[in-house]
C-alpha cells in the first residue's frame, strides 16, 4: 500500500508525539488505512484552499509575467499546505 508525503509525515508525528494513539492503530491494524485517508484528504484539502486562495489573489498573467505567476502559485500552494499540515497532520 503507497502512503504519500502527507501520510508518512502524520506517521513520524503519531510516532514522536502521540505514542499511544500510533500503538492503538498499530495494534489495531487500522495505521495504514488511517495514514492513507489523511494523505488522501490533505491533497484533496491542498487543492482546494489553492483554488480558493487563487480566487482571492488573483494570480499575474502567466504569459506576461511567467516568473510572477510561477512564485504567486508556489505561494499560494505553501500557504495552503501549511494550512494542512497543521490542521490534519499535526493535529
């Protein structure tokens, strides 16, 4: 079973810092099932608080500026997956 970035980094928090509840779903067999929902929800999250954020911030024409788009998304991307990441990750 692949378990994407997403998965892997709640794996290593669950490891280092929720010992209990990692053995719980360890012990259970549910830690590859639970790791692989959050990897799948936290893409799925990622891409639309970008889209969302995107709205917003609308971003310079790419044509005309490719280097001010290509940063305004690489923005946009890490502001939504810090957003994630402290919601569903390490949480």
């Amino acid at each position: 079973m692949h378990i994407g970035k997403y998965g892997m980094l709640r794996k290593a928090y669950l490891k280092n810092h929720r010992k209990g509840t990692y053995a719980s779903l360890m012990m259970s067999g549910k830690l590859n099932g639970h790791l692989k929902e959050i990897d799948r929800i936290s893409k799925e999250r990622i891409e639309m608080i970008t889209a969302k954020l995107l709205e917003y911030n609308p971003a310079p024409g790419k044509t005309i500026d490719p280097m001010g788009w290509a940063g305004h998304m690489n923005n946009l991307r890490h502001s939504a997956e810090e957003s994630v990441l402290t919601e569903l990750v390490y949480n």
